[in-house]
C-alpha cells in the first residue's frame, strides 16, 4: 500500500463569514496523481475551499494541507508546486501576450516552452496581442497556458472553461488536461470546481458534491456509475403501483416507468421481471445526472 501524501487533505474545514459557515465541516482527501471533481450549486461554497487551499482564506477551524504541508506556513514550498486558474482571471493590460507569459515563467524553476508554443498555435493567440485586447474568452486560454506550461504537480482549477466556446472547452478537457496527467501519472494532480459536469465525464476519477458547505456525497466515479443506475420497465397495460427500495426518484408515462436505483437495482429488476414487463433495461447514471439525483 502507497505511503505517499495525499495531494491535497482537508479536515473539518470551517470558514464563516460573519454568522454564515460557507464551508461548514468539509473533510476529503484527493489521492495524488488522480483528477478530482468538486460539484455543487452556486453558493455551496467550492470557491472558499479553493481559496483556503490557497492560503486566500484562512480557515475558521479545522484545517488544509497540501503535499502534507500547511499553505499559510509553507506557503512558497506549497505554491511552487501548484498551479491554479480563477473563474474570472486578469492581467497587466500593457503587456502582450508573449510579455504576460514571460512575466509567469519568471516565477517558475521550469516552464515548457514548447508546450507553450502548441497552445499558443491551439487557442490561434497572437503572442504580440496587447491583453486588454483579448476578448474574456481568450484570457482564459492565456490562463491555462500560464497553468499548464510549469507542468505542476497539482492543477486547481475553479471553473476554468469559463467564457470558453463549446468547441474550445471540449478540445481543452480532453486534450489538454488529459495530456498534462498523461505526461506524469501518479504525479500530476487535477482538482476542478465545475458545473459543466458532463464535459469532464471521461477525466473525473473521484469526485465530491458540496451542498450547504458540507460534503454531501463523496465517492469514486466507476462506483458511483455502479451504484445508481436508471432502470425503464414497460408493461402491455398501466404498470401497478410499486413499492420497491431504494429507488430515489420514479417517473410515469402511459404504460412505461423509469426508476432512479440507489445500489439496490439488482433487487428491483428481479421484482420487475416477476411482473412480466415487455421490456426491461438498465443504465449507469452520468455523473451529472448523480449530482442532481444527490441533492434532490
């Protein structure tokens, strides 16, 4: 069994505003080398976990750690290591984009300069482009640039498609961050606040959904794809009344009923099948159908 740090740690994590707990006694554990996903409804406080993660926040109680260190005590050890994409990023206006990218990887014992110019050529970004000519779009590609290039151990990345077009954003989630962890496994780590959902499907392998600053649901995403599953019946005549468990939500229409099955879907299909439907089958549920499934 690995001994190694998890990337990131938090434990009973408390941040308050005044009388409001933003985040209210969050603990999760993201294993290094795996990307992970933090789901959640605006407001549910995905933003504050990443700020306290990023020494932006100080907790109230409980605690953060990153490669086993405290952020607000190793803050540069930490930060050296890291590298984050707000949802809303901004830079110097003056500069060009060439300039801004510069001015990044000065801060940076290594940066990629080749993968600096594949992107550039990817996002078509003129690198002699002043930035406050950049449409918001654009300055998010610049963003991910900034991120990627350093090649991290861990990417944070709150919202970072944000302005993106479908195309852009979809090229960017499965090209990208997926070359980036294919380059070092079990060593680069993603963990992306998102509600684009269905975009990450392929890349999330454990994901958690926040509601209320708590935890709500924490889990792997192969497990939760075999635990909920959605099951349709259809019967010759209107299907009877049933009475069966663990079924989190049930839907009728004419002579058909779809069930929403929470790890007891082998049970109900054996009780379907001895009503003799006309037809009976099953599906995983996507990972954004489970996190509105979870918060109902």
């Amino acid at each position: 069994m690995s001994t190694e740090l998890p990337a990131i740690k938090i434990n009973q994590l408390v941040r308050r505003y005044g009388k409001t707990d933003a985040v209210n006694g969050l603990t999760l554990e993201v294993t290094a080398g795996r990307c992970y996903g933090l789901f959640g409804r605006n407001g549910a406080g995905k933003t504050t976990t990443i700020r306290c993660l990023l020494n932006l926040l100080r907790p109230t109680s409980g605690s953060v750690q990153l490669f086993g260190l405290d952020p607000a005590k190793h803050e540069v050890a930490v930060k050296k290591r890291i590298a984050y994409v707000p949802d809303q990023v901004a830079f110097y206006p003056w500069m060009t984009v060439a300039q801004t990218l510069d001015y990044m990887a000065s801060f940076r014992d290594q940066w990629n300069t080749a993968t600096q110019r594949t992107l550039l050529d990817q996002f078509r970004l003129d690198p002699g482009k002043k930035v406050d000519g950049l449409s918001k779009g654009q300055k998010t590609q610049l963003a991910l640039i900034g991120a990627i290039c350093p090649e991290p151990e861990l990417l944070i990345l709150d919202e970072p498609t944000s302005g993106l077009d479908p195309i852009v954003r979809r090229e960017f989630i499965q090209t990208i961050i997926g070359a980036y962890q294919d380059a070092g496994p079990e060593q680069r780590t993603v963990f992306v606040s998102t509600h684009l959902i269905s975009e990450f499907e392929g890349l999330i392998d454990e994901f958690a959904i926040m509601d209320n600053g708590r935890a709500a649901l924490v889990m792997e995403a192969d497990a939760a794809r075999n635990k909920y599953k959605k099951i349709r019946a259809r019967f010759r005549h209107e299907p009877p009344r049933l009475d069966l468990p663990g079924v989190l939500n049930e839907r009728r229409l004419g002579r058909e009923i779809e069930l929403v099955a929470n790890g007891a879907s082998e049970t109900i299909l054996q009780q379907l099948q001895a009503l003799s439907p006309e037809s009976l089958s099953t599906e995983s549920l996507t990972l954004e159908d489970i996190f509105m499934v979870s918060l109902k």
